[in-house]
C-alpha cells in the first residue's frame, strides 16, 4: 500500500469516528442520549436495553470523552493523515505508539470496569488505523526511519 492509500483510509476512518464521538458526546443531553445509550449497550454486549439513565458524572464523561474523540478525529484527518501521505516516519511511528498507548489503557479499564467485551471493539478499531499504516511500503520496505 503506498502512504496516499494508508492517508485516505486514515481519512475516511477519521470522518467516520468524528460521526461517532457526536454519539458519545450525546450522552450529556438526556434529550440526544438514546444513540449514546445503544452504542454503551452494544459495548456491553449482550444488547439487552439494560442501560439506565446516565448519572450527572457519565454525562459529563460523556461530553469529555466525546469532545476529546471529536477533536483527535480532526487532527487525524487535517494533521496525521497529510504527514502520512507524505511519508513522515514520526508521523507513522507516533499514530502506531499513540494506538497502543490507546489500546492497552482504553481495554485494561474496560475489563477493570466489568465490560470485557469491548477489548474486542477496541481490537477492531486497532486494525481499523493500524493495518493500512503498517502495510505501507516504503522504498527500503517497512516504516522508514525519521528524517
């Protein structure tokens, strides 16, 4: 895969996790929360309707947590994405340790918190970002080094 292949995957993945932090950040209105609550039970799986109303602090959490995936969403799509294109090895090298930074911390508190199931969620949304970064082919084969 070249580097504007893994980019636009990398570009659509973004587009497509933007749409999803707005579900997370829903969650803070109990008007909008129906979404946030369906992906929580899907998470939780089985799907079981068995989520409660959302206390004062998982609605903050909710607008936190969204708004942060929002704006990381964005960076990827205005900031990684292009320096990927271009074959930045720190750019590739730092998506790669900042996913799994992400992966081990976002799963180990998944099972901490009772919800096992979603570290195969985070599993997938690992291969979503990881496997077009890891399948360029730079000119000497694998991630070139920093320049």
């Amino acid at each position: 895969m070249t580097h504007k292949q893994a980019a636009t995957i990398i570009r659509y993945l973004a587009v497509m996790f933007f749409f999803m932090s707005l579900i997370f950040a829903s969650g803070a209105f109990a008007s909008l929360d129906g979404a946030s609550k369906l992906l929580h039970d899907v998470a939780d799986w089985p799907i079981d309707g068995s989520m409660a109303d959302y206390t004062r602090e998982a609605k903050w959490f909710s607008a936190i947590g969204g708004g942060l995936f929002a704006g990381f969403s964005v960076l990827i799509f205005l900031v990684i994405a292009p320096l990927i294109e271009q074959g930045s090895a720190l750019a590739i090298r730092g998506t790669v340790i900042s996913m799994l930074v992400w992966f081990v911390i976002d799963s180990a508190g998944s099972v901490a918190a009772g919800v096992p199931t979603n570290v195969a969620f985070n599993l997938a949304f690992l291969a979503f970002f990881l496997v077009p970064i890891l399948a360029i082919r730079s000119p000497v084969g694998g991630i070139p080094e920093a320049s």
